[in-house]
C-alpha cells in the first residue's frame, strides 16, 4: 500500500474517532502511520466483531420472541476511549 493511500486511510480513521473534536498534533512520519494504520485496521476489525455480536443479539431477540420466551436479554455497552468497549449481558424474566 502507498504511503499517501495510508495517510488519506489514517487521516479518515482519525477523523471519525475524534468526530467533532481536534484531531491531536503528532509528527507524521513513516513510523507513526504504520502504527496508526495498524491501529486503524484493529479498530475496524474490532468493530466488525461488535457489529457482529450486535446481530447476534438481535437475532437470538427475535428467535426468542418468535418461540413465545419472556425472557429478556439486556445489554449494556460501555465505551471508554476510542479502544474500549465493555458489554454487560444480563437476563430477566
């Protein structure tokens, strides 16, 4: 991959991480790209992971409203930081 294509990819990735706020100043340089292209691609395979457990949650909702089950699964997701996600899955009756 082009170095340029990496910086455009880590520019974007920074962006949509901090949303509205100032992206913090770093030197940019081969090394510092890689390592936030790395990160980058390991956010969004993270990020893949949740949206798939995120389906899965949803699809086991629906199962078990379809089979009649009062049982309700709640979920709790807590972010902390831009790398941080912490779910809490509990049941009810």
């Amino acid at each position: 991959m082009e170095a340029l294509e990496k910086d455009a990819q880590v520019a974007a990735w920074l962006k949509k991480v901090f949303g509205d706020h100032p992206i913090p100043k770093y030197e940019v340089n081969p090394r510092t790209t890689e390592i936030l292209h790395h990160l980058s691609e390991r956010n969004r395979v993270r990020d893949r992971d949740v949206h798939l457990v995120v389906e899965d949650l949803k699809q086991k909702a629906s199962e078990y409203e379809s089979e009649g089950i009062s049982r309700r699964q709640k979920c709790i997701c807590v972010r902390k930081g831009p790398e941080l996600i912490i779910v809490f899955r509990t049941w009810t009756s």
